[in-house]
C-alpha cells in the first residue's frame, strides 16, 4: 500500500508493540541538525579573456592560411596591422626586407619636423613649400632637395634612431632605402602617439598631409576603409632594370573612427607591373580586415 507522507509520520509513531513511543526512526527525525549533502560547485567556464583570446587565436590561424594561399601563386610580400584600440598586433613575415620605393617620404616627413621642433620653430614655408608635393603627389624632385636639405642619409638615419626604426637603412638614393613592416607600424604610430617624439603640431602636420594625397595616389590602405571611416596613406612604387623589370609596391597608412583606429603596412617586390601590384597589396590589406574583424 502507498502512503502520503501523513501516514508515514503516523506510522513512526508506533513502536513494534503498537504502542507509541513518542520517537521517530533516524532517518526521519526533525530537528536534525546534521549538514546536507552540498551540492558540487557548477563549473563557470572560460572567462571573458580566454574567449577572447581563443577567438583572436582562431582568427590569426584564419589569416595565416588566407596568406600562405595567396603567396603561393604571388610576388613575395608582407604585411603588419596594429589596432590601437585592442593593442593587438599582427605579423606575416614582419621582418623581412623591401626597398621602400616612395614610402619612404613620411620617414623624410617626420625627420623635417622633428628638426623643426629641436629648432623650436614651425617648418618654414620653404620646408612646406616641398613636403606638401611630397607626400600629396610623391614629387621625387621635392623630395630630393629635401632629402639634402635635412643632411641626406646619415641625417635621416640620426632621426630613424628617434623614432625607434631599428631595421631601416637608408640609402643615398632615397628609394633604395630598406625597411620592414614591422619598423613601418613604428612609424605609424610615431604619427599618432602623444607621448612619441612627436609633438601636436607636426603629428597634426603628417595627419594633414596624409589624409589629402591625390586622388590618384588614393590606394592601397585606403581600399579597406568602409563608409564613415578615415584614412591616411603614403604608397610607393618604383621599377629597376637591376630588378628585371619588376616592380616594387608598397602600402602604409592607418583606418580611422570613432570605433576604429588601425595601422596597416604592407611591402611586395617582384610585381609584374605597378597595377598587379596594387592589386596584390589591396588584396592582403582586405584579408587582414575580413579575418581579423577589426
């Protein structure tokens, strides 16, 4: 027979005589201040910063395989992308070597205003007067003069020092200069960080200049900003016979906006033709924003 949990206290009360014993069995007693069994602790799962740090994880290894794809039927290149807001960085084949072509031009940039301010001076409207066709146009001749105006290539070298250029050689003939991407996010954020070598008004000065390029000149980095979104650029490109013809394309700059503040480099040699290589350092720019989300 089934009882309610009322007959079951009525049954305890009686002892095997019938008679009441006023005593419940053990395992029914009220009152009973032994510990109940503990339930086991339910597990919280990875924290917010191991999930962040699996997905960036998955993303790298994403991005590393877009890569490797596209290098396997491509000239060799490199590319760096430093996202200021998350402070992550991101590499492939970060060390590596390329002739700067006319990226070269924001090192001479920044060296003219750095010696401006150990003058504790604007730029005069001469030193404008060339860096603005520069960068804006990439006006080899302005560049040139100066170049020299500055102290040529062992001055140039002096504020590489500066501004933290540890694998970057110049060389007497501009172009020829030899960098990294990794050195080229250093300069990029030389552009923009407070407490760098540089002060308001020249950070101001390179923003400015930068942000204005002719519309020509408006590719590489600035393939990948998207509506709302700013961005500054300096590409270069440059073809020798010592090279057989083969072109070098090279892309630096940085994405801007409220949400969004990301410094892209990327370095190629052996292009077929200048066209095919925008082509390829757009392309590698692209992957970097699909696969690391930024």
């Amino acid at each position: 027979m089934i009882f309610g949990g009322g007959g079951l206290i009525a049954l305890g009360l009686r002892d095997s005589s019938g008679g009441g014993s006023g005593l419940l069995p053990s395992s029914l007693s009220v009152g009973d201040d032994s510990p109940s069994p503990t339930a086991s602790p339910t597990p919280t799962g990875p924290s917010p910063e191991e999930l962040a740090k699996a997905k960036r994880a998955k993303q790298v290894k994403a991005l590393d395989g877009a890569l490797k794809k596209v290098a396997s039927n491509a000239p060799e290149f490199s590319v760096a992308v430093f996202d200021k807001k998350t402070g992550q960085r991101y590499e492939y084949r970060g060390t590596a070597h390329y002739d700067t072509a006319s990226i070269v031009k924001v090192q001479v940039l920044a060296c003219m205003l750095l010696h401006a301010q150990d003058d504790g001076r604007d730029p005069t409207s001469g030193e404008m007067a060339l860096a603005k066709p520069m960068i804006r146009l990439s006006d080899n001749n302005a560049t040139t003069s100066l170049f020299s105006h500055l102290g040529g290539r062992s001055a140039v070298t002096n504020c590489n020092k500066r501004l933290g250029l540890t694998d970057t050689t110049v060389n007497s003939s501009w172009g020829l200069t030899k960098t990294t991407v990794e050195d080229q996010l250093k300069l990029l954020s030389d552009l923009v960080d407070k407490s760098g070598p540089l002060d308001a008004d020249s950070r101001k000065t390179a923003f400015t200049l930068m942000n204005t390029v002719n519309e020509e000149q408006d590719w590489g980095v600035p393939s990948v900003a998207e509506s709302g979104e700013t961005a500054t650029v300096k590409n270069g490109w440059d073809t020798r016979t010592a090279d057989g013809g083969l072109w070098v394309v090279n892309t630096i700059g940085r994405v801007i906006s409220n949400d969004t503040d990301v410094s892209i480099a990327v370095l190629s040699h052996d292009n077929q033709s200048r066209e095919a290589g925008i082509t390829l350092v757009e392309k590698v720019a692209g992957l970097t924003r699909k696969y690391l989300q930024y």
